[in-house]
C-alpha cells in the first residue's frame, strides 16, 4: 500500500507448503495375448475313381461260304451243291416193282444235298444223316425234290447201312414213302462207299 511515499512492506501471508504427494504410478500388468493356436482342418480330396471303359469287341460276321439256298425270284429257289464227301454205290436185292433198277448211285454234300443216278432215274434231294458214314451203323433220311421220276412231288425214303469190313461190302435195308402218299415194301440190298471227287454232279449221267 503505498502512503506520502513510505514503502511499507507487506507481510507475507502463512503459505502452507505444498506436499506434493508423490504419485504413485500403479504399474500396468500387460496380461500376456494368447493365442489360440489356429487348427487348419485338413482338406480331404476325394479321389475321382475313373470307371474303366469296357470296349465290347465288334464282332464281324464273316461271309459265309457254305452253300446256301436263295430265292432268286417269287416262284422258284435256287440251291447250290456244298463241298463233295462221299459216293454210294447200291445194288438192291429186292426192289420196288414200279423201279425195278438194280444199282443205283448217290453223290452226297456236305450242305445236306444229294444226287441219286440209275437206270431209271436222276434227281436231287436233300438228305439227314443219323449218325456218321464211318460208323459201323448209320441212317440216312432222304427227300427228293420234285421232279420226273416222282411224278413232280417228293417222294421219302429210310436207309439204314451196316459197314462191313473194309473190303467187303456193306448191307442196307430201305423205307419208303412214294409221291401217292403210300408205304410200300421194306427193300434191302448191299453198297460200297468211297470218296466223292465230282464237284458239280449236274453233268453226271448213268453210263453203266
């Protein structure tokens, strides 16, 4: 305060010192991070099974060279004669009176077609056989095709041959069923038989 220029000096007033309360700085727990481990699950791929590819195999018919039998137009088949095999040579012992041809030849295929030669006839047929030309018994079953001799019809015969010793001839007994539908008497007689050399038979006339 100033008064007629004397300074007087002001007293201080009671200033408390300031405690300074040290801080205390709590230290800071740093929890450590954990860290869960990650588990990749493993990928399973499945496996792509290829099934195989079954080729089935192509089966190529092949061209058949048996003879075969054709319809070359709407009123007439046409048969072609098969490879030769063997040839008969008959000679009736008893006979049918309305042929009364004691020897008689039959050319024989192996497609089943036949030609038979006598005194009195030529025709074809077609044959079954019963058995095989090598057994000691075999049987043959004959259908002639129509023709002149039988009146143009068929005409059935049976032969049952019994092969003898190589060098001596064999027997046969026969049925048969004419074209008029009738059964007539049981025949027989002897054979030989050999190897049929002629391809084609149409040629073949009886000559004896």
């Amino acid at each position: 305060m100033l008064i007629a220029g004397l300074t007087l000096p002001i007293s201080a007033a009671n200033t408390q010192p300031t405690t300074t309360q040290p801080t205390t700085t709590q230290p800071i727990t740093t929890q450590p991070m954990t860290t869960q481990p990650t588990t990749t699950q493993p990928t399973t791929t499945q496996a792509m099974t290829t099934q195989p590819t079954t080729t089935q195999p192509t089966t190529t018919q092949s061209t058949a060279t048996q003879a075969t039998t054709t319809q070359a137009d709407k009123h007439m088949l046409t048969t072609t004669f098969g490879k030769p095999t063997y040839l008969q040579t008959l000679h009736y012992r008893k006979m049918y009176d309305k042929k009364p041809f004691p020897d008689a030849k039959i050319f024989y295929y192996d497609n089943g077609v036949y030609k038979i030669l006598s005194q009195g006839e030529d025709h074809y047929g077609l044959y079954v056989l019963s058995g095989s030309f090598t057994d000691q018994t075999y049987t043959i079953r004959f259908i002639s095709l129509p023709s002149d001799d039988w009146g143009q019809k068929t005409a059935f015969h049976q032969l049952t041959f019994i092969n003898n010793d190589a060098n001596t001839a064999g027997t046969f007994i026969q049925n048969a069923i004419v074209e008029t539908g009738m059964a007539i008497a049981q025949q027989n007689g002897t054979f030989t038989i050999e190897k049929n050399t002629i391809v084609n038979p149409i040629k073949q006339q009886w000559d004896e």
